[in-house]
C-alpha cells in the first residue's frame, strides 16, 4: 500500500514538473511580497494556488506533446512514456489542480489573480504550445508564462495590475525567458527537429544564436538592476549586491560567449536559474531585515 502510494505520488510529481512548478511558484509569492511589503504567512496560499496550476499546466502539457515527447531522448522517460502514469491520472491530475489553484486564489485573495493564474495556463497550454510547432520565435509568446506568475502575486497582494513595480517584475521575468529557451537549443535542437519543433537553429548558425543569447542575457541583467529603483529597497547592501550580482551575470557570458563548444550550455542555462533565484531571496531578504 504504501510502495503505491510512493508511486503516485512521484507520479504526480513528474507529470506536474514539480522542480519548475515550484520555481513558478516561488516568483508568485516573492510577487505578494513585495507588494505589501511585509511578511504574511498568507504567502503560502499564494505559492500553493499558483504551485497547483502551474503543475497542472505541466501535466496538460505532457498529454498534449506525449508523441514528441517520445520521439526525443531527453523526454523519452516521461510519466506517461514509461508507463508509471496512466491517461486518466493525467486528465485528474489536470482537473483537479487547475481547479483547486483556481480556487485557493480566488477564495483567498481576489478573482483578478485567480483569473490570471488560469489564463496564464490557458495561454501557455493552447497558445505557446502549439507555436513551437509553427515559428522558430515561439519564446517570445512563452516568455509571457514566465512573467504572469510575479503578477499574481503582486495581485493577490493587493496591488495594482498596472503599477510600474508590478510591470518592472513581469519585464524582468519576461526576459530572461528568452535565453533560458535559446540556450536549450544549443544543446537539443537536433531532438527538437526530431519532434516538429520550430527552434531558432533552422534560421541561425551557432555563433549567431550565441550572439542573441547574450544580447537577451544584457537585458535580463540590466532589467534586474532596474528592480533595485523600481522596487523600494530598505537597505544599501541589497542594491550594490543586485548590481554587482547583475554585472557578473554578464562576465560569465562573455566569457561563455568565448567559448568554441558547448559543453557548458548546460552551466550557462543553469547560471540564468540561478540568478534568478539569488534575486528573489535578495529582495524577500531585504525586506524581512529591519
């Protein structure tokens, strides 16, 4: 009993993505933070409202891409590829998260982050999904996923949608979206091809999208030092370290961009994630510090 117990729920957790689903999750909450500027322990519904939809998004999109998904390597051990999870689990799974994340924000907060939250699902599931299959330049509509989340949270906190903090968080994730994305085809774009999938490598050589990806890295880097007079920070040490943390982001890429392989696409994809995590904690710290 308990061995199946286990089973589904590592099931459900790769179905949902959990890892990303949690990192979606956690821009949601450092949202609602910085919008009231206080700790409130309400942040956990916030985190656990968004965290529900952002795995179901995750398992609805595994039922839509589950043939491309096994035509590539990397995708090949999926939940429902290898048989530890069924259709049907997949098609709850999706039902009662989305619903229950819906619900949590709505009931909790307010129906305007409720609503983001599942168009936010809506527009990843039915329109970025199937553009990969149609553009090379689907990252940009993709990138809206990733700046949605921040907004929630900013939302449920009370502020408003249209405040330029609320807009300087969504640009900030919104950018650094894109060489997120770009910097995986480096690494897999002859599996993407494999699957049907649009990606930047058809159109560009692999210095060239090198080129873009550090263009985008610039921006993201400069557009998270923005968060420093955009946002009000309490204390001097959380500005020189957003800086100085910004400004070494594009000392690895440029040292990257020097680079004649790519074997260390996979340290440059995780030093974007990593960055973005190293902010959030610096801003969630700063304000936590009296």
């Amino acid at each position: 009993m308990i061995n199946r117990l286990l089973l589904l729920l590592r099931s459900v957790l790769n179905l949902g993505k959990a890892g990303i689903s949690f990192s979606v999750a956690l821009t949601a909450a450092t949202g609602y933070l910085l919008s009231i500027r206080v700790y409130n322990p309400d942040v956990l519904f916030v985190f656990i409202g968004v965290l529900l939809l952002a795995m179901a998004a995750s398992a609805l999109n595994q039922v839509q891409e589950r043939e491309a998904d096994n035509k590539m390597l990397r995708t090949q051990k999926r939940p429902l590829l290898n048989g530890n999870a069924s259709f049907r689990l997949a098609i709850l799974m999706i039902t009662v998260f989305s619903l229950s994340g819906f619900l949590i924000l709505y009931v909790y907060f307010s129906l305007l982050p409720a609503l983001l939250g599942l168009g936010n699902l809506l527009w990843y599931n039915f329109v970025y999904t199937p553009l990969k299959y149609k553009t090379a330049f689907a990252a940009f509509p993709g990138g809206i996923v990733g700046a949605v989340p921040p907004v929630i949270g900013w939302t449920a906190g009370g502020g408003h949608i249209m405040h330029v903090s609320a807009l300087t968080l969504a640009l900030f994730f919104f950018i650094g979206q894109i060489p997120h994305f770009w910097i995986l085809i480096l690494k897999y774009s002859s599996e993407y091809k494999k699957a049907g999938i649009k990606t930047i490598a058809e159109k560009f050589s692999v210095k060239q999208i090198k080129r873009l990806v550090f263009s985008w890295v610039v921006a993201t880097a400069a557009s998270g030092s923005l968060l420093s007079y955009y946002l009000i920070i309490n204390h001097n040490p959380a500005f020189y370290f957003l800086q100085a943390l910004s400004a070494s982001l594009i000392i690895y890429f440029i040292y990257w961009l020097g680079l004649k392989n790519n074997h260390h696409s996979y340290k440059a994809f995780l030093s974007i994630n990593i960055y973005y995590l190293v902010v959030m904690i610096v801003l969630i710290a700063d304000l936590m510090v009296v």
